[in-house]
C-alpha cells in the first residue's frame, strides 16, 4: 500500500522542507520510488532542494488545481540529485512562484476531493510507495487539507516556548481530523541537549510518539538549502538519526 | 583456556621427550670449570609448558623428562628420583603462579610475580630435593654438598629460567607489549646483559692465574653469587623504578576510563596529583579538566530539569473549537472519513 506523509509544523521555518526532502531522499535511495509534493502555494521553496528550476517547470500543482492540466504533467523526475545516472526514483509535483498563481489558487481555493484524485493518479502513473506533502506553517484550510489526507502525519517543532502552544492545538486537531498515525519530531535542537530526555519530555507532554529528536547542525545552516544534507553529510549524526525516524515512521 | 586432561597429559609427555633429550645433550658437555653441575638451559622448556599449557603439563614435562634425560644419560631411570619431584615442581610453581594470580602478563607487577614465582619455583625444587636426600637417599653430606651441588642446582636453574622464560612468552605473546613491560623488559635485559658480561669477563681475566682447580671452582661460585645477587638486586630496583613511572600513568588512563563513563570524582588520581614533577602536572591538570566537564555536565542537566513544556491548556481548546466547530472543518472530516473508508 502506497503511503502519504505530510510533514507540517505550527510555526514556519522549523525545518520542514528540508526534512521532507532529505527522508524523501534517503527513502529514495533505499530504492523505493518516492513523491513529493510542495502543496506551501503561498511560500513554495522544496523546489530548490531538488535542484529544480522554475523556468523548467512549465506545469505545476497550481495548473492542476484548477484544472488546466492533469496531475501527471506536473510530476518531475529529480532524481537526479541522488547521482548524475539516477532516473525514475524521486520525483516532485512543484507549486508555481508566479504570484499570478499564487493569488488565484488561494481566491478560489480548492476541493480535498480533487486534491486527494490528484495524488492517487499520481502514485498510480508513477507507480510510488511514498507521496511526502511538503506543507505552508499554520492551521489553515489548505494544511487542513493535507492533514487529512495523510496516512501519516509529522509535526515538526522546535525546542522553544513559541512553538509549544501551537503545536499542542495542531496535535489535537489532528487527532480531531482522525489522521490514522502522528508523530512528532523535534528540530534544531542544540547538540549538547540530550535528545532522550527530551524526548521523553516532549512525549509526555503531548501524549504524542516522538519520531526523532534533530539537532541543530551547523553544516545544514551553511548549506542554507543549496543541497540535500544527507548526501553532503552521509555519516553525520543528523543523518543516522533522519534514517531512524523513517524506520520508526515506516515500521 | 582450559585444556582437558587428556590434552595437559599429552602435552606434558610430549615436551618432556624434548627436555629428556636436551638434559642429557648438557650431560655430555658439561662444564670445563665445575663438572658437576651443568648449564641447563632447557629447564625454561618446563617452566613455559606450565606456563602456556597447564601448570600439570609442566609438572609432567619436568618430572618425565627428567626421568628420560637421567636414563638415556646412563644414570639410571629412577636413581635421582628426588631430582625429578625438583624438575616436576620447577614446572609446576610458574605456570601455577601465572594461572592463578596473574592471568595476563601486561604490567610490572605481572612480570615481577612471573620472575619471582621462577625463582620460587627452583628454590622449593632444589629444597624439595635436598630434603628428600636427607630423609630416604643419603647422598648428599653437608655442608660439602651445599657449594658443589645445591647452590649450582639453584642457581643455573633460576638464572636459566629468569632469562629465558620471558624470551619464550614474547615469542608465544604471552607477555603483552604495554609501556610497564617494554620498560621492565628493556631494564631486565640491560641488567642481564651487562652483569653477565661483566661476571664472564672478570672470570676469563683471572683464569690463567688461578692454580689449582679448587680454587678455580672457588673464582667461578663467587662470580656466580656476586652475579645473581646484583641481578636480583638490580631487577628489584627497576621494578620499583618502573612502577614509579608506570603506576601514575596507569592511574591517569583509569581516571581518563572513569570520566569517559561519567564519573569524576578521581580519588584514585589524589597520589599522583601531589607530585611535583611532569606526571603530577599532568594529572593536576587533568583534575582540572575533568571539574570542567563535570560542571557542564551539570549546566546541561539543570537546562534539561528546567526545560519546562508549557501548554496553556484552556487556550489549546480554545483554539481548538475555533477550528473544528467551523463548517469548512466538519466537512473536511466527513470527506476524509469517507476516502479514508474507501
Ligand atoms: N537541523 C537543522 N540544523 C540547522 N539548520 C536547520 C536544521 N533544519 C533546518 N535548518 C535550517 O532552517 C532553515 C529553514 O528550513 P526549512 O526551509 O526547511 O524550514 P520550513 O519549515 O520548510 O520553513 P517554511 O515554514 O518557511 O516553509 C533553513 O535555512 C535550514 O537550513
Ligand atoms: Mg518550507
């Protein structure tokens, strides 16, 4: 059964789009064919991450939604950046940066059914194990959307007392939104902390699995997006705990 | 390792084919200046079986080699019989020595216990022979015996044995190449070396000098005490020496192995903090460092005690109902209830 992962946080800048990219890529590279989807309309950046440029995108999700295109034209096989003769493993549904674009998607909105017949078709003609949803900070209808679409839901947060509150609000409409497994992880957490006792504390506090606990790495800031941290950095630690969070998320 | 039985039985029969021929090899050539006793290096072949067998191998390399030695030399197999209990035990004690109270061969202390459980070992072989003498065979008279006979017995043997037992575990590695032992090596072999050259010199200088065979003998146990006495003397002085050096830097790598496993309190590192010289120094500062890290440790543990998650709760439902009582929200949950049945 192919799977659906939305990653999502309350606050923005958590970490999400790398995230999303690197357990995307590290999935990838276990050899299943793996999707992803940038549904941030607003912000949309994923994109960079893979290495992709706008200017060759000429559909993307925006063209889909609202009906200018079927979904398989906005698929694009990046799987490139796992090595200059990979094909066929990673691919990315991007979102226009055009503000046109941008403008008219968020006026009209969209329907969940045509989203959720979107990624189906998707995983179909690609034949993918995983579909990730890369998705805008906050609880709004689009996010709304993506959580309720997912078979697995991933709550980023960062270890900080502006990120506590909200994140409590988005577990427990999560919850409400019945999405069948959650998790948290925790990000940009500083080296020196130890991560299980965090964990535990985070945990408790949310009655929530934690799926990892990541610390701040020094290399993922300097690579500032340019590039997947866990091809640059294979043996970091950052990397080992990433490749744990997946064999919990996919267990 | 633990041999079987059979095994310890087979292995000391085997050596002590071996020692028999080589004991009776030094009975032919014995030595020009005291032709009683001979040089018998081959007594480290029982000692090192016990060693790296079974103590009972070595007991049973020294007591039938013995036995075949004396009967192929023309002895009799059994006429000396309580020289072979003296082989016999002279295999036993190291390797007994060594299984019980050493185990592995990688610091002074080892290596001291190693040598003085040889010595121990040719001191109770000699002494068990001398005592079997008196009570059953009467061969020996006192105290005529004692120069001619017991002493050199002793002394070959120990000698024999202090030198070249160790040189046979190097090249089995039972002796593990640590600091500790490449030094109290390095210094046993310079003493034995050097005292051994000197004593063999002083005995060739004087040779020609000497006119009767008596006191030619006489020159020759002088040298031989002098000898031993200097090497025991010497070998006591560099294991003290070494352990002076060593046991610091051992004391170092246990402090350095307990605050790798989160523990700092060193008391263990009060003794070689007080010293003055570089070793003192080093673990003073190595005291220091560990406070460090026991200090950040600490500020760590409070930043994780103090690290508080704090949900305001009537907030969070608050929120929450804002969100989920809307109409977009029940819809949304009816859709993706129904796909979710599909
Ligand atoms: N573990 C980490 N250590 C150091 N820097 C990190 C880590 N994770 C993410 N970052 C950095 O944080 C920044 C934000 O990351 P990212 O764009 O993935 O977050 P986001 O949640 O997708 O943001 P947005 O909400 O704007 O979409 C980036 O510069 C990224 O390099
Ligand atoms: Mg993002």
């Amino acid at each position: 059964m192919p799977k659906i992962i939305a990653i999502h946080s309350f606050r923005g800048g958590t970490g999400k789009s790398n995230t999303t990219a690197n357990l995307a890529c590290l999935l990838a590279r276990q050899g299943r064919r793996v999707g992803v989807v940038d549904t941030d309309i607003q912000s949309p950046g994923i994109h960079v991450l893979f290495n992709l440029d706008p200017k060759d995108t000429p559909h993307t999700l925006n063209d889909f939604l609202w009906g200018k295109c079927d979904i398989g034209r906005a698929v694009y096989d990046v799987s490139r950046v796992l090595g200059p003769e990979e094909r066929e493993k990673l691919f990315l549904i991007p979102s226009s940066i055009r503000t046109g674009d941008i403008a008219r998607v968020l006026h009209y909105g969209y329907d969940i059914n045509l989203l959720k017949e979107g990624y189906r078709k998707a995983i179909e003609q690609f034949a993918l194990d995983y579909l990730f949803i890369d998705t805008h900070p906050g609880l709004n209808e689009e996010t709304l959307m993506s959580i309720a679409i997912a078979d697995i839901l991933l709550i980023l947060l960062r270890p900080d007392q502006q990120d506590y509150q909200g994140t409590a609000v988005t577990v427990e409409v999560s919850r409400q939104l019945e999405v069948p497994r959650m998790f948290l992880i925790v990000n940009k957490v500083p080296a020196a902390l130890p991560g299980d006792a965090l964990a535990a504390k985070v945990t408790a506090a949310y009655a929530c699995d934690v799926a990892g606990v990541l610390p701040h790495a020094d290399e993922m800031m300097a690579l500032g997006s340019s590039g997947l941290f866990c091809l640059t950095h294979p043996d970091a630690v950052l990397s080992r705990i990433l490749e744990d969070i997946l064999r919990r998320i996919t267990a | 390792m633990n041999p079987g039985a059979k095994k310890i039985l087979l292995a000391g029969l085997a050596f002590a084919a071996v020692y028999g021929l080589l004991n009776n090899l030094s009975n032919i050539f014995l030595l020009p200046s005291a032709p009683i006793i001979s040089l018998r290096p081959q007594i480290a072949l029982p000692m090192a079986v016990g060693i790296l067998v079974h103590p009972l191998a070595g007991f049973i390399t020294g007591l039938a080699g013995n036995v075949i030695g004396d009967a192929i030399s023309g002895f009799g197999a059994f006429k000396f019989w309580n020289w072979h209990i003296a082989n016999g035990l002279m295999g036993f004690i190291p390797g007994l020595a060594v299984y019980r109270y050493i185990h592995r061969i990688d610091t002074v202390r080892a290596f001291g216990l190693l040598q003085g459980g040889i010595v121990l070992a040719c001191a109770a072989g000699v002494g068990a022979a001398v005592v079997l003498d008196v009570l059953f065979i009467h061969l020996l008279t006192f105290p005529a015996s004692f120069p001619s006979w017991i002493l050199p017995a002793f002394l070959t043997d120990a000698v024999n044995g202090f030198i070249l037992v160790p040189v046979i575990l190097l090249l089995a590695r039972r002796i593990r190449l640590t600091l500790e032992t490449r030094t109290i090596l390095m210094i046993t072999g310079l003493l034995v070396v050097s005292i051994l050259a000197t004593a063999g010199a002083i005995t060739w200088a004087v040779l020609d000098d000497l006119v009767s065979h008596s006191a030619m003998v006489e020159n020759f146990y002088i040298a031989a005490v002098v000898s031993v006495l200097l090497l025991v003397a010497g070998f006591i002085a560099a294991i003290v020496f070494v352990r002076k050096v060593t046991d610091p830097l051992a004391g170092l790598a246990r402090a350095a192995q307990a605050v790798e496993q989160g523990d700092y309190d060193l008391p263990g590192l009060a003794g070689v903090s007080a010293r003055t010289d570089e070793l003192g120094r080093l673990a003073r500062i190595f005291e220091q460092m560990a406070g460090k890290v026991r200090e950040r440790e600490r500020t760590l543990q409070r930043q994780v005690d103090e690290l508080k998650i704090i949900i305001d709760r009537e907030k969070q439902a608050q929120d929450v109902s804002e969100i989920v009582e809307t109409e977009y929200f029940r819809t949304l949950k009816d859709k993706a209830r129904k796909f979710r049945e599909r």
